[in-house]
C-alpha cells in the first residue's frame, strides 16, 4: 500500500447552500442554433453519478445537489477546502441530519457538487444549508512528491487500488484516455479546484475515444495534459481526473473533469477498467 501523510492533514468545516438554477438567456451550439434547456444548479432529481454524462436535453448539467456561498471569499473557500469523497451533512431544513457525499467542482459557475440518495433529495429544497467534513487539502504520496493530489479525499484515494509498477511508475484504473487536443474550457485556470471541459464538437473522436459513454464519476486519464498549478498542454504530462458535469451544447465545452492526480512526467498509467466510478468505489446509491 501507497504511504501517505493522511495523519499530518486538517479536517476543517465549510459550508454551502443549495443554489437555484440560472438561466440568462438562450444557449447558442456550434451551428449556431439556439436552445433553451437546463444547465447548472439547484436539485436536479434524475440525473446523477453512474448516470451517462451525454445524451441529456442540458447543457453543463450537474449531478444530484449543487451547493455555494453568495459571499464570492467565502465561497471560494468552500469549493478550495473541499474534496471528492467528502462526508456532507444537511444541517438545515426537512433533510437535517441526513448525509450524502462531494462528488466533484464545477469551475466557473463555482459549485460543489453533493450527492445524496434518492428518498433524501424529495426532502431537500432550494436554500438547504449543507455542511462537509473538508479533509484531504495537502495530501501527498511519500517518495512521490512531483506527483501533485488535488480534490481528493484520503478514503476514496485508498479506494482507487493506486499500484506502483516495479519501474516505480504508479498505475490508476481508468475508464479511457483523453487527448489534450479535445480538452477546452478551463485551460489556463487554477488546477486545484474547478473542472477542465472535454470538447464535444468533433463527433468522430469524441465516439473513437469512448467518451459518448462516459458516465458521471468515471475517473478518466487526460494525456498530455499538465494541471500541476493551471491547466494546459505539456507533452509527456498525466492527470487523472473525475468526469463531475454533463455534456454541453456550447463550443470549447463538454463534460467536466476535476483533477484528482497529476504529474509533469509519465510517472502515472491508466489501465482501462469500465467499473472505475466513484458509485463502485464508495457504493453509491
């Protein structure tokens, strides 16, 4: 087993309300035709991790319960402090005392995205405080300190079955590989919270790359693509990253990923495993 520094990290709350959905105007796709459809916020009640992440009349459509603060510093501190795999517990509203679990950070729009299940999303309604056990924020791999960890809790980190190979390299269970010349919206962006869009416009790759049957939670390998400190294209680079958002209609766009791994160097391997989601890992319902 990999030897982290899990005993040295702080456990920290922070808390988020549940947002409303927000719609400013018609969503132009990339033939220019113009759709009015669902996207980020609020309670969405039928789409969630395991879902498939294309295919939904919506565009950057967030799995089950997305949380925020109207305060932009406080907030900020929210979408930084916590991980994937974090408890979250409802502590406000018909829900109170029920608990789901943080499954990713959409960039952006600046949301923490909570799954929770079914019976306890009818109690839940707009405005819900929901507090989460932030724990994971410095994680690191002893002897592997170019290997940056970013978002993850240190339980699903065990979870994942991270191997070393006997060359040292570390090998992750992946779903597919994505090359960095489909990922858009988010380059350039703070790697340590958010989420890096891969593009959905040219259907050949995107069908030749597996990535029409991506599911929410899938964890995935972008290659060549360095989100150490900001996101772009570095060759030889590897990141593994969740897939927490749906497909877009919108140019540059397409479902989102929030970095769990990354390394400037070939240090990480991907081998395709198609049960590699957060639902198999932390038994979601």
């Amino acid at each position: 087993m990999l030897k982290t520094n899990q005993d040295k990290l702080v456990m920290q709350s922070v808390c988020g309300e549940i947002s409303h959905p927000r719609a400013r105007t018609y969503r132009f796709d990339t033939e220019g035709q113009a759709h009015m459809v669902p996207g980020t916020g609020g309670i969405t009640y039928n789409v969630k991790v395991g879902d498939y992440a294309s295919g939904w009349k919506g565009d950057h459509v967030e799995p089950g319960v997305s949380i925020q603060l109207s305060d932009a510093l406080k907030n900020s501190g929210l979408n930084c402090m916590a991980c994937v795999g974090n408890e979250a517990k409802v502590i406000s509203g018909e829900a109170k005392g029920e608990k789901g679990v943080v499954t990713g950070f959409h960039g952006g729009i600046e949301h923490t995205l909570i799954h929770f299940e079914d019976e306890i999303m009818e109690k839940l309604s707009i405005g819900d405080k929901i507090q989460i056990k932030a724990f994971g924020n410095g994680l690191e791999i002893e002897s592997y300190e170019d290997i940056k960890i970013y978002n993850l809790d240190p339980k699903l980190f065990e979870q994942l079955g991270i191997r070393k190979q006997d060359n040292g390299n570390l090998e992750v269970d992946v779903v597919t590989e994505v090359p960095a010349r489909l990922m858009g919206s988010g380059i350039g962006s703070p790697a340590y919270r958010g989420d890096y869009d891969i593009q959905t416009a040219d259907p050949q790759d995107y069908k030749d790359f597996g990535l029409d049957k991506l599911k929410l939670g899938d964890i995935v390998l972008l290659r060549d693509c360095d989100t150490t400190y900001s996101r772009g294209y570095l060759k030889g680079a590897v990141t593994i990253g969740i897939v927490i958002h749906s497909d877009c209609i919108i140019g540059g766009h397409g479902p989102g990923v929030t970095t769990l791994l990354t390394c400037k160097e070939s240090k990480i391997k991907g081998k395709k495993n198609s049960e590699a989601n957060i639902v198999n890992y932390l038994n979601l319902k």
